[in-house]
C-alpha cells in the first residue's frame, strides 16, 4: 500500500481529528503516502508542519455531487489505492466516488459505547430518523467495505448484529497514541492543578459539569482548574461554573491548539475517552468523569476495561464528587504503569492499520448506489413538493382569513353608522320635543 485517503469531517479540536492525525503521522513513517481530505479547521495547521498533504472539502448531508466529484479528482491526483472513511457524513460523498473509481474502501467506527445504546443518543438512530438514506445506505456501506474496523469489541459487536455483517469483515483497533508526540516535560509533584478538557456540546454537558463538581469539593487551598474546549453548551456551562464556591478558581480557556503543552503543565486531567489516554501518555492522573454520573480514577486494576470501551467509562463504578474528590487526594497512583501499559497496547506504531487493498468489484453496486441516490433525490423532492403543498394552504387560508377580516370589518362600520345615525336622532330638537309630548300624554 503507498496511497490512501483518510477521509473526515473537519480538522477541528476532537477524538477523532486527533487519532487521524496520529494515524498519518504513523503512515508517513511507515512510507505510506496520506492525504487528508476535510473541511480546514484548527489542527490543519499540525498536518501542514508535518508536510501531510491535505485537500479542503466540505461533505453535506444533501447536494453531494460536488463533493462526489471533488473525491473522485483527488484520487485520480494522488492516485488513492484505498480510502479510510471516518464519519458518517463522508459515506454520501465518499461512498460513489470509491465505486466509481473501483476502489476499495475501509470503514471506521470511531463511536464509544454510550452512542450506540438503544435510547436516544444513539447515533445510528439519529441518522436514519433525520436522513432516511442512510436506513437503504449503511446496510450498503458495510457490507461492501473492504473491512470495518471499531474502537471496542462492543461496538464492533453492536454493527455486526445490527447490519447482519460477516465477522470476518470486522477488527477491532483501540485507540492509540503517538508516543512520540506525547511526552511529558515533568512529573506530577503536587495534587493542585486540574484540567478539564472536553467539547462543550449537549452529549457531554453532563460530564463537564461533574468534573466542574468534584473540583468544587476538592480539599485544597491551592487548587486550580482550566478548561478547555468549545461549543454551543459553553455559556450554560460558564454559567453553571459561576454558581460553585470555587468559581474563581476555575479559568475557561475556549478551544486550544497545543491540548500537549497544557496537560504537561497540570497534575490531573478530568475528561472522557481519548482524553483520558493522552493523559495517560503524559503520566499524569487520569479521572473518568463519565457521561452520566462520576466514575473512577484510571490505574492498572481498570486500565485494561477501560482500554478495550475507549474510555468511556461505562464498566467502571459510579460515584458522588465528593468521594472521588477524596480518592484524587488520598490515593497514590503509579502513573508509570499506566504509562506502560499504554506503550505496551496502545502505541500507534502496533495499532494501525495495514491491510493491503484488495481490488474490488462493484459492477453490480454502482447501480445500486445510483438507484439509492435517486431514491434520495426523490425524497428530497417529495419534502419540497409537500412543503409547497403546505405553502398553497397557507396561502388559501391568509386569503380566507384576509376576506372575513374585510366582512368584520364592514359589519363594524355598518354597525358604527347606525349608531351615529341613532345617536343624531337621540340628540336632535324634534326628538327632545317629541320626548316631551309623549310625557305628558303618559301623564
């Protein structure tokens, strides 16, 4: 293999742009040719330092023929042998153009566990209900991948029975990390100085707010918290910071490019699945803050559950802030078995992968392909021709509203010109004079 495509959303700050980026940092190593294609965003910056090539695309959800032919241009340029598929906003750009060029293609499930539950944060769920395509689509996509490769053994578990795939399709590669990259400056001397990292997003808003939790009823007179990340959850978050004893303590930092040099300057590092590993490289104090309820500090009696879930935390034990607080304190953790742990399992330069492409046949799937997007055109034009329907009745009933405002409207000013036509009677002479004679005739 000497070029492939990594496909994904956007380079901006997250699990996912991070693990790609240690992935073609190790392919480059390897010799391997990789091109990253996505919309720019902050961690573009670390793939031009590194020399990676990278090609700005957007992939919408609807309107995919731009992007579809901007694929197929990069292939023919880098001339791709195989494309990693990341995200499943890719796969409706993605997905015609590996077809149309008879490339093979791998698909990665970079989802942790809470996402595939069956409620309502479930993100195979969410996509299907909000684009139908998908519910004709992932069926497809998988089945035709050259292979399909999760984060954990559940969630591999999880795709396998629910698009009926044959296990021979499936791997599983955990989350890894670049050791070369992660290093620390420093060992962790004090319990003092926390940091907090994490998309400000609904699905994680309950977490950032327990580790906001612990850190308030952590016993230290020197303690300090940063916070780093972004999004449409931070001013709630700001705001529920505010409220906390420790309010001044606490210092919210936005997104951040160099995540590294900020974990090297603290002691303990609260957040939620990859996170958790970066932290771990640096040896430092590694808390699962969990998507729920707190759960547990990382060391060697959980390190392996919570390798083999991504760190998500979901087979560690709950707990109340205060006492996890207590055990931050109060325990001594060897960081550097964690830290070898890590550089035993979870070191890119084992956990990538490798596979050579097998040149596939899509002879018979490129109809099939085509046939779905029709569908989807056809979709989206029933939702227009339904819209427009309810536009044509919205305008019927401003109309028929319109012409009983005008019947109201003259029935009161009739109304207002017999009153006026009344009231002059009432008030004339000849009524008064009238009104008189027809007294004295009662009487």
């Amino acid at each position: 293999m000497k070029n492939i495509l990594i496909c994904l959303e956007k380079m901006g700050i997250g699990g996912v742009e991070t693990s790609v980026i240690n992935q073609a940092l190790e392919y480059k190593r390897k010799k391997i040719d990789c091109v990253i294609a996505s919309k720019k965003g902050v961690f573009s910056e670390i793939l031009d330092n590194n020399a990676i090539q990278h090609e700005n695309i957007n992939f919408p959800l609807e309107k995919n023929i731009e992007s579809t032919k901007k694929i197929i241009e990069i292939i023919e340029k880098y001339n791709i042998e195989q494309v990693i598929i990341n995200q499943l906003p890719c796969i409706l750009s993605v997905l015609p153009a590996c077809i149309i060029k008879n490339i093979p293609y791998v698909a990665y499930v970079h989802n942790p566990k809470g996402s595939v539950q069956d409620n309502e944060d479930n993100a195979f769920d969410w996509y299907e209900k909000n684009y139908p395509i998908f519910k004709e689509l992932l069926p497809f996509y998988y089945a035709n991948a050259q292979k399909i490769i999760s984060i954990s053994e559940y969630v591999q578990e999880y795709v396998k029975n629910r698009y009926n795939i044959n296990s021979s399709k499936m791997k599983v590669i955990h989350n890894s990390i670049d050791l070369n990259k992660y290093k620390s400056s420093k060992d962790v001397t004090t319990k003092d100085n926390f940091i907090l990292i994490s998309r400000m997003s609904p699905d994680k808003l309950q977490s950032v707010k327990n580790g906001i939790d612990i850190f308030d009823v952590y016993d230290s007179e020197n303690k300090k918290l940063m916070i780093v990340g972004d999004g449409n959850k931070l001013e709630e978050i700001k705001n529920y910071a505010s409220e906390k004893k420790s309010k001044d303590k606490i210092e919210f930092l936005g997104q951040q490019k160099d995540v590294i040099n900020l974990i090297d300057k603290n002691d303990i590092v609260l957040g939620l699945d990859r996170v958790l590993l970066e932290a771990i490289a640096m040896k430092r104090i590694a808390v699962n803050i969990g998507y729920d309820k707190p759960k547990e500090i990382i060391d060697l009696s959980n390190i392996e559950i919570e390798a083999d879930e991504g760190f998500c935390g979901e087979n560690l034990k709950s707990c109340e802030p205060i006492e996890l607080a207590s055990k931050i304190k109060n325990t001594n953790i060897d960081l550097l078995q964690n830290y070898n742990f890590v550089k035993e399992k979870l070191n890119i330069t084992n956990n990538i992968y490798l596979d050579e492409p097998i040149k596939p046949n899509y002879e018979c799937a490129i109809f099939e392909v085509f046939k779905m997007f029709a569908r989807k055109e056809e979709y989206i034009q029933n939702e227009v021709t339904n819209k427009e329907e309810y536009k044509h009745k919205i305008v019927q009933l401003e109309k028929s509203l319109k012409a009983k405002t005008e019947e109201v409207n003259n029935l009161q000013n009739e109304y207002n010109k017999t009153f006026d036509e009344l009231k002059a009677v009432y008030e004339s002479k000849r009524f008064k004079v009238a009104n008189k004679i027809a007294k004295i005739f009662k009487k």
